[in-house]
C-alpha cells in the first residue's frame, strides 16, 4: 500500500524574495516629532550647535531624559572625538540640504559655551540654545545629542560585535524658544539571521557589517532630510 505523500507548497526563491524585500522597504524607524507651526516655518539662517556627549556627563549605563526632546534614552559608551565627527556631518548635511544660511558649529560653539557657562549648564536648554541662536541672529538652531557610538569588533563582512549608535536631535525656533521638531535615531546593526525583515535596509546599506561612524552617517542622512524649511 502506498501512502500518499502529504501535500507541501513551496513559495518560488524569487516570489519570496520579493515578500522579503517588501518588507524590509516598510521597516519602520522613528518618526520626527513636529509641532504645529514646523510644517510653515523656513528659517533664513540656521545656527548648528556640537553635540554633546551625554555619556560622557552622565557616565555609561544611565536613564538619562533628553533635555530637549524630552525623550527617555539609555547612556552607553561612546568612542573618543565622535561628537566632532556627528558634529562635522550634521553641519555638512544641513549645509547641502537647507536654502537657509548656515552658521557653522565652530562659530557657534564660542557663543554656546559662554552661555553655558553663564547659566551653569553642562548640557543645552531649550532657553540657552534660543539665546544663543539670538546672539547669532539665526531664526533657528540645530543641536544633538549623543548617547552611545559603540564601534563594530570585526570586518565587513564578519562582525563579532556590531556597531550601535543612539542619538537625538532637535530644531529650535528662536522667535518664541519653542523645540518645534525632534527625532531619535537608535539602532544596533543586526544580521539578516537575526532580523530577515531587515533586508531591504540591509542590502540599502551595502550589504555588510558598518563602522559606528558609517551607521551614524546613514541616520543622519534620513534625518537632516526631515528637517523642517528643507
């Protein structure tokens, strides 16, 4: 007696890979918090500030709220000059994104220092940034701040231990000292293994395993591309 063998379907390689890639492409990420008045504001000069290490004044492993975005975001460690290095691309990326009038962070940086030191502040308050982009006659100031940048252990294609990355950033409008816009970018790189929905980020990006300072670079890509006036 033959026993019927049971009836299995198969999905087609490329039919999957297709249900994969569209998947990958509706990966969701964080969403820019905007108030009501970012979608009509066009600021004609725009003040960008460094970022600040929040690791490195808190130290490692705390709940720390961002003073700006308010958000709730865990310290981690954070590789020696990368806050010149976010500092350097943001200011890159807003020059070649916005129609504004950029003041750079080197200008910026003495003005924000002082009135930091004024106040007693080691971290950016809403107030202070304002003030600050008033002494510069901006109508608006950019200002991040990071909370871990964790370099890979490994190559391109063979990571022990990935990069992870965790920032916020913020707009603020200097007329009324209002935090109009905000954004998170937290992310750890995983392997397709681990995160096969991922896939359409994953080949994005080159398909292998990226250096903290190139998985920075991509966040704040998408980022600046939200900004408001852009």
């Amino acid at each position: 007696m033959i026993t019927p063998k049971p009836c299995v379907r198969r999905f087609p390689a490329v039919l999957l890979a297709v249900v994969l890639l569209l998947a990958g492409a509706c990966q969701p990420r964080p969403v820019p918090v905007a108030g009501p008045a970012a979608e009509n504001f066009k600021p004609t000069r725009i003040a960008v500030l460094p970022f600040t290490n929040m690791s490195a004044l808190y130290g490692e492993g705390q709940s720390v709220r961002c003073p700006l975005c308010g958000t709730m975001m865990v310290t981690g460690p954070v590789a020696e000059g990368a806050d010149r290095y976010m500092t350097e691309q943001l200011s890159q990326l807003v020059r070649r994104k916005m129609k504004s009038d950029v003041i750079p962070p080197e200008r910026a940086k003495g003005v924000y220092t002082t009135l930091l030191n004024e106040e007693g502040l080691l971290f950016p308050e809403v107030g202070v940034v304002a003030k600050t982009g008033r002494r510069l006659g901006a109508d608006a100031v950019v200002v991040g701040n990071i909370y871990r940048f964790r370099e890979r252990v490994g190559s391109d294609y063979g990571a022990e231990r990935p990069a992870s990355v965790a920032f916020t950033l913020a707009m603020v409008r200097v007329e009324d000292s209002s935090v109009i816009w905000s954004t998170v970018f937290d992310e750890t790189q995983h392997s397709l293994m681990e995160n096969l929905f991922n896939i359409g980020t994953f080949f994005k990006r080159g398909g292998k395993w990226l250096t903290a300072e190139q998985l920075a670079l991509y966040g704040l890509q998408e980022i600046v591309d939200e900004l408001p006036g852009s």
